[in-house]
C-alpha cells in the first residue's frame, strides 16, 4: 500500500535527481510492464483502438451514416475487389445498402467503446462510493447497501442489465427512444456492474479504517467526507483499477450482447454488436464479410482488455511479488 | 450439540426469512412495472372510449385501491399463477409460459449435462496430464473460449455446420411430439438434431468453468498424503485418479453446477434468439423489444424464485455437509 506521499505536492524534485519521468519508468509496474510481451501487444491494441475510434470521423474513407455519401450500387462488395458496376473498391467491402464495412466498423468500435467507458464510469462511482459509506460508517448504512449488493448478486448482470433497459424503454416516449438508447444502455450496463466495486471497497476501507493515518485524521478533526475521500480512497485505488478494467471487457461484452438481441444500440447508431446483428443476416447468403470483420474487431477489443486486466491484476497483488 | 441444534435451527430460518424478503422486493419490482410504465387502461381500452368507461374499468381492476392493497393482491394473484394478459399477443401470460417451458427445460438439460459430463472429463484430463501438450493446448482454448461471447460462439457454430457443412439446423425446435401438454424433441430425429448446436452454445462457458474446478481441485488433492499412500500401497493409477481423488473433489463441483444452473436459464435467453429457439427466453427478449409489461414481470418473478431457491438451497446444503460453518457461525 502507498502512503500519504499522494498528498504531498511532488513539485519539489531536486534538477540532479532523475526526471519524474525516469522515476515512473523505473518503478516496479512500470518494470512488470516493460517484461510482459502480453501486456505490451494488449496495451498496444487497445490504444490503437481506441485512437482508431476517437479519430473514426478523420480516417473512415466515409461516413456511413450519411446517405449523401452513399451509393445503393456499391451494395455487397466484397473486400478489396472492384464493384462491378461502379468500379469501386472497399478495404473490407460494403454491406446490403453499400456503406464500407471498415467505416462501419470505426464508427461501431466508437459506440462500444463509449458505451464500455460510461458504463464502468458510472458502476465504479456508484460503487466506490456506496463501498467506502458501508465500510466507513457500518450501521445500518452497511447493511442496507450490502443487502442490496447480494440481492442483486442473486441474479446474472446481463439479466439486470436486460430488465433496467425494458423498464427504462417502457418510461420513455416511444418517439424518444432511439435518441435516448445509447444513454439507457449505459444506465443499465452500469447499473447492474456496481456490485463488485462496492465490495472490495467496502473491504478495503473496513481494513484502513482502523489504522493509524485514520485515526490521526480523526483526531485533528477532519470531518468524515474528508477522511473517506482524501485518505482512504487513495489506498484502497489499487484494487479498484483491476475491477475497472476486468469490467471494462464485460461491459464491452454485455453492450455487444445487448445490441446483438436487439435491446441495445439502435440501427441508427450502430455499435459493434449492432452491426453483428446486421451481419448475422447475411451469412446464410454468402455475404461473410459484413459479420466477420466487426465480430474479429469486437473479439480482439474484448481479448486485449481481458489479458491487461489479468496482468494488472497480478502487477499490482503485492503477494505476487 | 443442543446450542449446535439450535444455531442451525435459528440460521435456517434467519436465511428462509432473507429468501422470503428477497422475492418479496422482486415482487414490488414487478408490481411497480404494471403500475407504473404505461397505463393499462390505454393498453386495454381502445380509441373510442369514454370517461365513464375508464372509471368503470378503474373500479373493476381495483386501480383505485391504495398502493399496498394493491400490492397485496397482486402478489395473491401471482402466488395462484396469474400474471395477466400479454399486452402483444393478447392471451394470459401463464399460458404462454407453460407452453413455452419445455423447450427452454429440454435445453437447459442437454447444455447442463453436457457441461457436466465435459468439464469433469476434461477437467480431470488436464489435471493428471498437467504438462502434456494437449492439456495444455485445452487449458489456452478455454481461455479464449471465456473470452467469447455467447452469441458469437453460436454463430460460428451456425456457420460452421448449419452454412457449411449443412449437417445440422440453424434454427428452430424440428419437429416436436406433444405427450400431454409438454411438447419434447427427443423422440424426433430431427427435434434431437436441432438440440445440438443450441445446446454446445449455452453449455460451453458452464462447461469451461466446471473444467478449471475439476482440474485445480483434483490438482490439490492429487497433492496429498492419503493419495501418495493409495500409491504406495500399490494401487493401479486409475483407480487412484477416479477412486481416490476425482470423488473428493466433488463437493465443490455440484455446488457450483447448482448454483450455475440459474445461469444457465438466464444465459438460455442470448442462445434462444441465436437459434430463434422458441422457448421462454426468446420469449422475455420480444417482451423487453415490444415492452410487454406483464411479460417481463411474469418472467422476472419466475426466475427470481428459481434464483433464490437455488441458492437457498445451496447455501443450506453447505451447512449440512460442512460441520465447520456450525461452529464457526457467528449471531
């Protein structure tokens, strides 16, 4: 566990000592880091990934969502050969309506992933916070929001998920519900992953709460807010990394899930699973490519995150070292 | 042994009461869904209805009543099996689920035995073979057989012998042979074919799982003394592996298998619309596409009491078996 130097400005270096830089690039993780290929080639998929899609606008050859930019005479186009009628060709093809598969596919990883990101953003600041009350405070507090977290432990998150969706779809106005999906999936994806962080930080704080650095912090009189948040969050973070990222590859999973059965993203704004949907229907004609290049992107997303997770998970398990 | 008898008694009911509180929560989620998300006046009511018409038809369904009493007769409803009427296909809930029931039960079956009877074999393959080639290339397989997604797994299944190689169906139950009112494929050839893929699809992840027990428990108790001495005294390797230690590491096992099987029923729900398998999981995902309210809550309910009293059970049957958790119970 770190100390209290994270609440120490570390502006104060002295020029000869090495560089922050040189300090982050020497420290123990970053050492695992540089030793595992695996976690290298994850790290490094995923970044590409995720570039790929924060810049989906500047390098898909179009936007396939606007119909200008579309020709129905482009329409299945296999990869990398020319179109038949109108001499074209495509890296990864074109699906039934002539949108290129590969733009499809940046503009579907950007739902995913912004879809992944919301969602664990919101079940970890749920659940951090929900587990640092029921460890600090105990109580009824303690029981009442651990109570919940095995009442909803009961059932599979996927389940949840699909259930906080239906509910969510029966509140909004049928004319909204396209604009406001993206949105309700994240609520639900979120919503049912909050558990896990709730627990291993209720845990942790139960841990250090007890000792000294707390107990000073009582004594000078820091109200209880400030200690949960400013002294026992930084130390019990560690463990809260690798649940974010191991929920990371679930709610990517979950998201494509969801769209896939059709309770997800809507066809307008397609992501990953949507378009294995959409792709699903074309297999029994010949048309392969507009199923297999989104499926190989989503299972390359999905594999990468999962083995950073692994590794974090052991990097930072202070018994593994 | 008397206060022992007694902590057991009181742990007991302490956990029925919590199972009881648990279904009674599901059941005001349920309840909240009728009430609240759409109204079912405009659902049963057409057009042309007047005031009076709505107020009659308030009084008769008892929409006026407070919401606990409400409540209450709700749950008087649900307990005798009536969950009202589909708002899309227009008939009672209940009867739908019951017709749809076997096919989902037929399915759940075949993928649980099959996760079952693979994932012990392999998972004790692996163990005794542990730096063998082919364990190890099974160990990296199931690695990456986690990683897959459900309904990527039944795909590829469909292109591969549905596409390609045109052995198996892609789609649907076959024929099926109605005896009373369960309708089963098994005395079909093509109902038993059609079990196939569907089946591989929704027992795999459980089979992957029950494996990696196996193997790291049988690695555990492979480890200790009474199974050195069984082959010291010279027992033949097999009956060792399967006499010996594969038996010791069962306890575990059919916990989890238990506990899996709620999993099995909840994940049957992805594999049915892979396969357009007309059971109650293609059944509840139309209901969330459509938003049929007394769909949804009918299926929630079911599921949480097959949910709860898994684990009831479960956790009861630990108590049982294991002496160290009576002594160890704290109030």
């Amino acid at each position: 566990m770190t100390d209290m130097d994270t609440q120490i400005p570390q502006t104060d270096a002295v020029p000869a000592a090495p560089s922050r830089l040189q300090r982050a690039w020497d420290s123990d993780f970053l050492y695992a880091f540089r030793r595992s290929p695996v976690a290298m080639v994850a790290m490094l998929t995923v970044t590409l990934m995720v570039l790929a899609a924060l810049l989906s606008p500047l390098i898909a050859p179009h936007n396939p969502f606007d119909p200008a930019t579309l020709n129905l005479m482009n329409g299945f186009t296999p990869p990398m050969t020319e179109n038949q009628f109108t001499g074209q060709s495509f890296f990864l093809g074109t699906d039934d309506q002539g949108r290129d598969v590969f733009s499809t596919i940046l503009y579907g990883l950007r739902i995913s992933l912004f879809v992944g990101f919301a969602a664990v953003l919101l079940a970890m600041v749920l659940g951090v916070t929900l587990g640092l009350l029921a460890g600090y405070l105990g109580g009824w507090t303690e029981t009442v929001i651990m109570r919940a977290a095995d009442v909803q432990l009961t059932f599979p998150a996927i389940l949840v998920a699909m259930l906080i969706f239906g509910i969510a779809k029966g509140i909004t106005p049928p004319e909204y519900r396209n604009e406001v999906a993206i949105w309700v999936l994240i609520l639900a994806i979120g919503l049912s992953d909050w558990v896990q962080f709730a627990r291993v930080v209720r845990g942790a704080t139960l841990v250090e709460k007890n000792r000294e650095y707390v107990q000073a912090a009582k004594l000078i009189g820091r109200r209880p807010g400030a200690i949960m948040l400013r002294h026992i969050l930084p130390n019990v973070l560690n463990p809260v990394l690798v649940i974010a990222t191991i929920s990371l590859a679930l709610a990517i999973i979950a998201e494509a899930t969801l769209s896939f059965l059709g309770v997800g993203a809507p066809p307008t704004q397609p992501s990953l699973g949507t378009l294995i949907r959409i792709g699903q229907g074309f297999l029994f004609s010949g048309e392969w490519w507009i199923l297999l290049f989104p499926a190989l992107t989503l299972l390359t997303l999905a594999l990468s995150v999962n083995l950073l997770g692994d590794w974090l998970r052991d990097a930072l398990n202070p018994r593994l070292k | 042994m008397l206060n022992g008898g007694h902590r057991m008694l009181a742990y007991i009911i302490r956990r029925v009461l919590q199972s009881v509180l648990v279904l009674l929560i599901v059941g005001l989620v349920a309840f909240s869904m009728f009430s609240f998300i759409g109204d079912p006046i405009d659902n049963m009511l057409g057009q042309e209805r007047t005031q009076a018409d709505v107020e009659r038809l308030r009084e008769r369904l008892g929409l006026n009543q407070p919401f606990p009493v409400q409540y209450l007769k709700f749950l008087g409803e649900a307990l005798q099996g009536n969950f009202g009427m589909s708002y899309r296909q227009g008939r009672p809930v209940s009867e739908i689920l019951i017709e749809r029931a076997p096919a989902t039960l037929e399915l759940a079956f075949m993928s649980g035995l099959m996760a079952l009877a693979g994932g012990i074999g392999l998972g004790v393959f692996t163990a005794i073979r542990r730096n063998g080639v082919s364990a190890n290339i099974i160990m990296s397989a199931s690695l990456i057989g986690v990683s897959l997604p459900t309904f990527l797994i039944g795909i590829l299944l469909i292109y591969l012998f549905a596409v390609e190689l045109k052995w198996l169906p892609s789609f649907g139950r076959g024929e099926v042979v109605a005896i009373g009112g369960w309708t089963t494929g098994f005395l079909t050839e093509s109902g038993r074919k059609a079990l196939i893929l569907p089946s591989i699809t929704l027992g795999l992840y459980q089979m992957t799982l029950i494996m990696r027990l196996v193997r790291t428990e049988m690695l555990e108790v492979l480890r200790q003394d009474y199974i050195r001495f069984a082959r010291a005294r010279g027992l033949r390797e097999k009956s060792v592996n399967f006499r010996h230690a594969l038996k010791n590491t069962m306890v575990p096992v059919i916990t989890v298998t238990g506990l899996q099987l709620g999993s099995i029923i909840a994940f049957a729900i992805i594999t049915e619309t892979v396969f357009q398998w007309p059971g109650v999981g293609l059944l509840f995902i139309n209901a969330v596409q459509f938003v049929d309210i007394p769909v949804m809550a009918a299926y929630l309910m079911l599921i949480s009491v097959m949910f709860v009293g898994i684990n009831l059970i479960v956790d009861l049957l630990y108590f049982a078996i294991d002496p160290r958790l009576r002594l160890d119970q704290k109030g």
